[in-house]
C-alpha cells in the first residue's frame, strides 16, 4: 500500500523503478529520475528504498519480468 497521496502517480513511478531496474540501467538513473517525480517525500522515500533494494537482489543468476495485470500491478516473483 502506497504512503498518502494519490496512488496513480504512486504506481506509476513505482513501475519506472523496477522496470529500469529490470532492463539494467544503473540505480543512479532511478534516482535521478525519482528527484524530478512530482511526488512528496514519503512517496520518494518508499521508492529510492525499492530501488535499492531491487538494485542489489536483481542480477544475472536472478531474472526478472514484469508482467502487466489488469487494475493493478502484481507483486508476485516470476521465475524460470
């Protein structure tokens, strides 16, 4: 559950996030990126720390794909 604020917004950059993160641009992007997000600060906050911490369990031995579910985005692991 997003922190308040308007969760559109939320899930969008929440998104961007991972989906950066999973086509292998650096966690310096997601940051950049993050600092010009229209978001407040609690909002920035949750997403600069599942940046990092997708930063750091995402890797060649763990892949990622995202899948795109109706109303809402899955929070589930897909592996092959």
């Amino acid at each position: 559950m997003p922190p308040d604020g308007d969760a559109t917004v939320f899930d969008h950059y929440r998104t961007e996030v991972e989906a950066m993160l999973a086509v292998g641009r650096p966690l310096g992007a997601d940051v950049r990126m993050l600092e010009r997000a229209p978001i407040g600060a609690d909002e920035r906050s949750v997403l600069w720390l599942l940046a990092s911490a997708l930063d750091e369990s995402v890797g060649p031995v763990e892949p990622v794909e995202l899948t795109l579910v109706e109303d809402g985005a899955s929070d589930r692991r897909v592996h092959r």
